[in-house]
C-alpha cells in the first residue's frame, strides 16, 4: 500500500464535476493499493498516517499529528495511479495496481483505520469515480508512506 501524505491548509474533492467534499487545514492522503496488499499493509499505514508529527507546536517545531491540532481533519482519496511505472517508455503501465475487486475492501477498511486511530470521521473520495482534488499544500510538506519499500 502506498500513500502520499500532504499537509494542508484547505483541500477538497470534486466527484463526477457534481458532488463536492473538503476539509480545512489536515492532511489530504492519496492512497494507492498494489496487487499482493493486505491487512498488515492497511495497518501499518494507516498507523504511520495518524501519528505522523508534521504540525507545528508552539515552538514552530514539527511535532505534532493531525489530531493534535485545533480543527484538523482528514481527506482521503484513491489514486491507482500511484502504482504508475515508467521504467519502460514514456507510458505508464499500472501492472502493479490492484484490481477494484481486491483494492475496494482494503481502501474502505484503511478509512476505517485512520478513523479509528484519529478519533474522528475522514472525508473521502469515491473509488473509480473521476473527481477533481484541489490541495493547498500548507509547507510544502507532502510524505511518501509505502508499506513493502524501506527507502
């Protein structure tokens, strides 16, 4: 499982240019669910993600995690393609993403994760759907979590 983690200061996703969730200053995560995932892989990043320390305390430090902060809040939305390889050519090939029958499960039970560790409800995207994600990265800081690959 592979998550790209974004500190925010706003962010929203638009769903079939129709339906339109957000968020206010938190975490917008793309998440992305390969072929031989489970529910270790679940776990481990959903756990990487609640506690991650990238919000500034007091002292300006980064030292604290989205559930620390006053009004901070969590946006996750799907993105197979996060599993592009480019090695070959010019073309991604997304070989490595799971199929929809084996990523849907482990993509609902990961929001159920992160709830569950954040104490709070996550907004979320709608698998397959074709949305619109508009972030206002708050640093930059943005954080890549995989849990098959040390880096």
């Amino acid at each position: 499982m592979r998550a790209v983690i974004q500190r925010v200061t706003q962010a929203s996703v638009t769903i079939n240019a129709n339906e339109k969730r957000g968020i206010a200053q938190g975490l917008v995560v793309l998440v992305a669910v390969t072929q031989d995932d489970g529910l270790g892989d679940v776990e481990y990043v959903a756990d990487k993600t609640a506690g991650l320390r990238i919000f500034e305390d007091a002292e300006g430090k980064m030292n604290l995690c989205v559930r620390e902060i006053v009004g901070g809040a969590c946006l996750v939305v799907s993105q197979f393609t996060l599993y592009g390889d480019v090695r070959r050519g010019k073309r991604p090939s997304f070989i490595a993403a799971a199929s929809p029958d084996h990523a849907i499960p482990l993509y609902n039970q990961f929001i159920k994760a992160l709830e569950q560790r954040l104490e709070m409800p996550v907004v979320t995207g709608e698998f397959g759907a074709d949305m619109a994600v508009e972030i206002h990265n708050d640093g930059p800081v943005t954080i890549l979590v995989d849990s098959k690959r040390l880096f």
